[in-house]
C-alpha cells in the first residue's frame, strides 16, 4: 500500500531538512542571490546568478499584492533553484538574507506548503545545492543587485 504524499503528512523516513551556513564573502562558482521587497503594498522577488563574481542572469517579479516578504523570500529562492535545475548546474549556491526562511527549510516538521514544494525540488534532483545566509545591505554586490530587481520587481504589472 503506497502512502499519499501531502504537506502536512510527513512519514518520518520522508522527512527532509535543508541545511544552510553563513555566507563567506567567495566569488567561485555558482552563486544565486536571493531577495525580496514589499513597496506601496506591492510585491516583488528576485534572484541574481553569478559565476566566478560576474553576473550572468537575473530574473524579477512581480507577486499577489498581499503577498507576505516571507512568501516573496520563497518564491526568490524557488526561482533560483528552478534556474539552477534548468541551466544544468551541478554544484550552486543560494544566497538568502531571509533566515527566518532558512530556518524554516532546516525544519523537518514545517508543513508550509512552499516550504514542502522547495524541500521536494532539492531532494529531487541530481544538483548539488548549498543555502547560505549573509547578512542584509553590508555591500555584498550580489545581494545588493537581487534587492535592486527585487525593488524594480514591486514596480511590474
């Protein structure tokens, strides 16, 4: 007998946590930045992918004007990560600064929803994908660059 999978029924062998570290100012590699922005009550999310400190993509959105920062968060990560699936990159990391949502995907008992749909997508897949978590507007360009789309994401019809 095969169990339905559903978020919020986890048996405990499928239960899956993402783990995160603290981003160390390295442009090698693969690197997507994250972020999110909520301006005149709308909202927006962005990512940024870099290789080797260099900017090669960028996508920006426009989200639900009720939209919560935190749902933005996620849809800026779930963005970087449908990128990295896309693109065929083996080895990438993803730079938040949102680490309430860090924490969220380190959570084997969260049963959000978006939280169960990125956990599945990174467990899913034969990438290597490492979350990181770096401090807000301290002059890391590639987060300064996913605040900026994420901004002009809030301005989108």
């Amino acid at each position: 007998m095969e169990l339905e999978e559903r978020p919020g029924i986890h048996p405990p062998w499928k239960k899956h946590v993402i783990e995160w570290s603290y981003y160390q100012l390295e442009n090698k590699g693969f690197q997507n930045f994250t972020d999110r922005s909520k301006m005149d009550h709308k909202t927006g999310s962005a990512f940024v992918a870099c290789k080797d400190g260099e900017e090669i993509s960028h996508v920006s959105v426009r989200l639900n004007d009720e939209a919560t920062v935190y749902l933005a968060d996620l849809n800026a990560i779930d963005l970087a990560i449908n990128y990295i699936l896309e693109n065929y990159i083996i080895n990438a990391e993803i730079i938040s600064d949102s680490r309430s949502v860090l924490q969220a995907l380190s959570n084997p008992s969260n049963i959000c929803p978006h939280i169960w749909k990125i956990k599945n997508k990174v467990k899913g897949n034969s990438c290597n994908i490492f979350f990181k978590w770096a401090k807000v507007h301290i002059g890391i360009l590639g987060n300064e660059a996913a605040d900026a789309y994420a901004k002009l994401g809030t301005t989108k019809e």
